[in-house]
C-alpha cells in the first residue's frame, strides 16, 4: 500500500482535511469517510454520472477524479444545494415536474443540471437534453427531469439571480 | 473499482515533470485531467507505478494568438476550447469537435493535451488537428521538439512523443483567409466515441475555385488520417454539388478501414463517404 498523502478539502462550505490513499477516488472520500452518501456511485466506469459534483463549480465525475487530485479545492455535493426548507432551484424543479422515479441517478444529474446553467442559464430544450448527456436515467425516460431542469431555468430568471450554490460561496478563500 | 497502487506527486512545472519521469525509469505516467488515463487505471489496463500530476503547471493551460494559428496550451480542457471566443472565430471545427468530446463532465475535466497524447482512434481531436495541419510542441530532456500531426499520429494509442517528455502546446494553423470549416461527427450511440468524425476545411477563390482543402478523418481507420484522395479531387474544380460527389468517394482510401462488432469495415467506409460529402456540403451551403 502506498504511503497515505494529507489532503484539505472545503466540502459544501466546510474544510475538511483527510489522509489518503493516491489512489482513492473522490467518490469515496465523499461517501466513506465524510458520510456524504448523497453522491452515488453508478457504472463505475465515467458513463452514468451518478457520482456527479461540482469541483471548483464546475460538474465532474468523481469515480474518475482522484481525491488528491481535488486537493485544496471546493466540492459540492447534493447535500449542499439546500434543504426540505429551502430547496435549490434544480430540486425545486425535480420536486414540482416529478423528475424522478427511483431516484438513484437523481443527485448527480442534479449537481449536472446546475453545472450547465451556471454557464447557459436560459438553455432551449435541445441544450438541456445535451447538457444532460453524461447522466443516465433508467426510470423516467428523461421528458420530466427536462421539464425540471426548464422549471429551475424559469424560476431562476424570474428571481433574477444566477443559479448558484449558496453554501460552497460562503466557504473559507482558497 | 480501485487502480492499483501507486505514488503521487504535483509538480508546478515542466523542467520538474520532466524530472520526475527521467527518475522513475519508465514506471511514471502524466496525470492532467485523468479522463483517459484513470478508467484505464481502474480497469487495470494500465498500471503506472507512480503519477506525476501536472495540471496546476501554469505554463501549459491557455490559447494564445499568433499571426498563423492559434496555440491551444496541453492542459486546456475541452469545455475551455469550445466556448473559446477565439476559437471559435478561427478555428470553427476545433470549437466543434471540443463540444462533441465525451459530455459536459468529461468535458469540465478533459485536456486537449491528454485526449491527443492518448490517442484514441475514434477521438474527435486528431480529425481536427490534420485539418488544420497543427504541430504539437514537445519539451524533452534534450530541450523543445515540434511534431507534425501528420508524424504524431502513429498507431491506436500510438504516438509520436519521445520518452520522458512533456506535450507544452498545439498550434493550429489557422486555414487561408475566406476558408470553412466544419466537424461532422457520427457518435457511437453507447460510448459517443466517433464511429466516422471529418474535419473538412475548404477555401475557394472569387471564381468559386477550390484553392485549399483538408480533410482529416478519425474513427474509421487505426489512426486518424488525411484524406488525400479527397483533396486532391476538389483542388482546382469549381466548389459545387458535383464536385463534392465526386471527390467524396476517395474519403476511405488513405486509412487502414477496419471492421469491429459494431461497424464492418464496408458500413464504415461508406460513412467515410457520405458523410464527407455531408460536411462539405455544409461548407457549400455557408
């Protein structure tokens, strides 16, 4: 076993520092030793995107990003889009147009949904069901987590902000 | 799945990257955005004793504007390349083919530097880089190299870079002026990867003659190619619907086309041609 190496991550606002294997995945820092089970880990193999977050805000597969690569980053994971009190625009969404069935897949093409309109906040249909490409839903055949994704677009403009993630912004400077 | 085990290091520049392969004989391999290198790791297809990750070397991310071309930095990832404004304006089938790699995670995560070093056969990227007759720059131990993409090509994940070097920067030679370019892509319907992927740049004179034209074609053969044939048949012929039909039957002549479970060899030399003939078609219609 190689040697464990010291990595400080700010996770959902939060510094978190760990020691680790090279060869630990993020997914697994997240799940086993922060408890962060939110994120999933489906295919294993950088296809599903179930494992989605956002690392420096933007949306990335951690089955295939290891956490010594994320070394003094900021990660968002589902658990720090908001809560039963205060939905993020995107579960917001998944709630209203019932974007989801089983739910596996949910939290990653969520954080997937807020990395694309962080960077195309009015997408046409077109674009949502492109943007959404790297997630693989096996339940709902897409039409609803759509819908989802446009009514978070839709709620978004109208309050005239910009999607974002309240908890990563208020975290320590890196 | 976890890769077996192995050594870390971030390096801060080249000379140090450099360094550290020489030291570890061989048993050392970059890690920029991991997106070819760790499914393979995971999948024990590769098994490098020691990862040398470089991606916070400053010196290799960014495009800078020179007066032949644009020089896209080993580091930049695919999301950085297709929004590029720059990009975008001259280097249209660049900008498009970097919004086709892989998906939009993939995309975040992915360097242009990784994806050409890897060298998949069905990668979007070597199509674009013939086309625009791009050279890749190389630091080694022995100082800088430049490599032609036509020389840096060599076989499925085969290429060109000597040992212990690193990929510092692509120029992509921006195509006479008044020239078009399209990226014209067929995605494997599971992987996305390119079953047939033409980058096709034309130029044409005041007498709707076509004056310069390259054609780079990946995924139908053992490495990405020019398609010469294709070329050579639209040169100095008026840039018309004929011309195209004629010239697009050359498209599967200068690559070794072979078949898999997906595509036979003869499906895929079709698409070569159809779909040639579609991309150039779009440069007609512009």
């Amino acid at each position: 076993m190689s040697q464990k190496q010291h990595v400080t991550l700010t996770v959902n606002g939060v510094k978190r520092s760990l020691e680790v294997e090279p060869r630990q995945l993020l997914v697994h820092a997240l799940r086993d030793d922060l408890g962060l089970t939110g994120t999933h880990v489906g295919c294993d193999t950088s296809q599903c995107g179930a494992c989605t977050v956002l690392l420096n805000g933007e949306a990335v597969k951690s089955c295939t990003t290891l956490t010594v690569q994320a070394d003094g980053a900021e990660v968002t994971t589902v658990e720090g889009l908001g809560d039963m009190n205060d939905l993020h625009p995107v579960q917001e969404g998944f709630w209203e147009k019932h974007g989801l069935q089983c739910g596996f897949c949910t939290p990653g093409v969520m954080m997937t949904a807020v990395g694309l309109l962080k960077h195309n906040p009015n997408p046409t249909e077109e674009e949502i069901r492109e943007g959404l490409e790297g997630v693989i839903c096996r339940c709902t055949g897409y039409q609803n987590i759509v819908r989802a994704v446009q009514y978070a677009a839709q709620k978004t403009s109208q309050q005239g902000t910009a999607v974002e993630v309240a908890a990563a912004g208020s975290g320590s400077e890196e | 799945m976890i890769s077996s085990t192995f050594e870390y290091e971030r390096v801060s520049t080249v000379a140090e990257a450099i360094e550290r392969l020489q030291a570890a004989g061989g048993e050392a391999k970059l890690l920029a955005g991991g997106h070819s290198l760790l499914p393979m790791m995971k999948l024990r297809l590769a098994s490098p004793g020691k990862l040398i990750d470089i991606s916070a070397v400053q010196e290799l991310h960014g495009i800078v504007r020179e007066p032949d071309g644009l020089v896209v930095g080993a580091l930049t990832t695919h999301a950085h390349v297709a929004s590029s404004p720059m990009v975008r304006e001259y280097l249209p089938a660049l900008a498009q083919a970097a919004s086709k790699v892989g998906d939009l995670q993939v995309r975040n995560r992915g360097t242009l530097g990784g994806n050409l070093s890897h060298a998949d056969m069905a990668s979007d990227l070597p199509a674009v880089a013939l086309a625009y007759e791009a050279e890749v720059y190389v630091v080694t131990m022995d100082g800088e190299e430049t490599l032609q993409a036509e020389e840096f090509f060599l076989g499925p994940l085969l290429t060109a870079m000597p040992e212990n070097s690193v990929m510092r920067s692509v120029k992509f030679r921006t195509p006479p002026s008044g020239s078009k370019s399209v990226y014209e892509k067929v995605p494997h319907p599971a992987s996305g990867y390119a079953v047939v992927g033409i980058a096709a740049v034309v130029a044409v004179n005041e007498d709707n003659v076509v004056t310069h034209a390259r054609i780079g074609i990946t995924g139908a053969a053992d490495v990405a190619y020019r398609a010469r044939g294709v070329e050579d048949a639209l040169i100095g012929k008026a840039f018309t619907e004929e011309a195209i039909q004629s010239a697009a039957v050359y498209a599967s002549d200068d690559g070794m086309i072979a078949g898999d479970l997906y595509a036979s060899e003869a499906y895929r030399r079709q698409l070569c041609k159809v779909h040639t003939a579609r991309a150039l078609r779009k440069l007609l219609a512009q």
